[in-house]
C-alpha cells in the first residue's frame, strides 16, 4: 500500500483484562485505539494496510515484572508497548501494556480526569506500536503533536500543558 492511499486501515483488535477496570470497557480503548490508527494513517509518516494490537491491563507486579525483564528497569510504568513490526499483509503488530494502578495515581497526583489520562496512555501506546518514538526530540515532538491533535479532538485538555 502507498502513502497516499485513503483507504482506511483495518484493526484487529483484543483486549485482555488482568486488573479489572470498568471504566475501561473494550468498546472504549478500541475506540481510542482506531483514532490512533487512522490519526497515523493520515499523518504519512507510517504506510501500513492496518494493525494488529492488543491492550492488556495489568497490576503493579505484573507492570514491573515485564519493565524488568525488557528494559531493565526494577519499577513499574505507565504504559508498554512491544512491537513486532510489519507483517506479511502489510499490517502491523503490537501488544500494549497499562498498569491501572499507575494510570490511577498519575491521573490523580496531575490533576487530570481518568479518562483523558487512560485515553492519553492509549494512545501513546498505540502510536509506538505504529512506529512512533519519542527518542529523539524532533521524533518527541511530532509524537507529541499528533497525540495532541487526537486528544483535541476528543475533547480532552493537552495533557503536555500543567492543568
């Protein structure tokens, strides 16, 4: 597929919940998962027919087990995402991870809706699973941009900005 095809991109999509959480019901972390798809989709910056992706939630001691074992770091974060490039269809995978408990604190401690802020680490997780980075400042800034532009247009406050 080129990168001026306007032909959306397809998503095959999976939820797995090992910390519950009802707020965040498939229907609404596949809805903030297509925005990203389609988001990068229009941005050019990624040429794929569509994605593979699943979201699993996850307690604190699975969230820094698997920090430990991929990124050798002995904590918990936000968000995790692992991808697995292009496939043979010219789709794209990955498997995000969200710890609930530190999306809980962050919204919290920032001051920030739960929502927004789940929406926000969806998102970013999503757009890494994409090919997105941040590694690099002009990378962070586009990156940043475009989650930005996403989360306006859910009506949520740029999460960049101190609330």
């Amino acid at each position: 597929m080129n990168k001026t095809s306007k032909q959306k991109p397809e998503l095959s999509f999976a939820v797995q919940y090992a910390k519950a959480e009802p707020r965040l019901p498939r229907w609404r972390l596949r809805a903030w998962v297509q925005r990203a798809l389609y988001a990068a989709h229009e941005d050019q910056q990624q040429s794929f027919r569509g994605a593979h992706l699943s979201i699993r939630l996850v307690g604190l001691p699975e969230a820094q087990g698997l920090n430990q074992a991929y990124r050798k770091k002995a904590y918990a974060t936000n968000v995790l995402t692992f991808t697995y490039g292009e496939q043979a269809d010219g789709s794209l995978s990955g498997d995000i991870v969200i710890c609930v408990p530190i999306l809980k604190r962050e919204a919290k401690e920032q001051r920030k809706k739960f929502l927004a802020h789940a929406a926000h680490l969806t998102l970013h997780g999503t757009l890494h699973a994409l090919g997105y980075d941040h590694l690099k400042a002009r990378d962070a800034k586009h990156m940043e941009a475009l989650e930005t532009k996403i989360l306006a247009q859910m009506g949520i406050h740029d999460p960049y900005l101190l609330p």
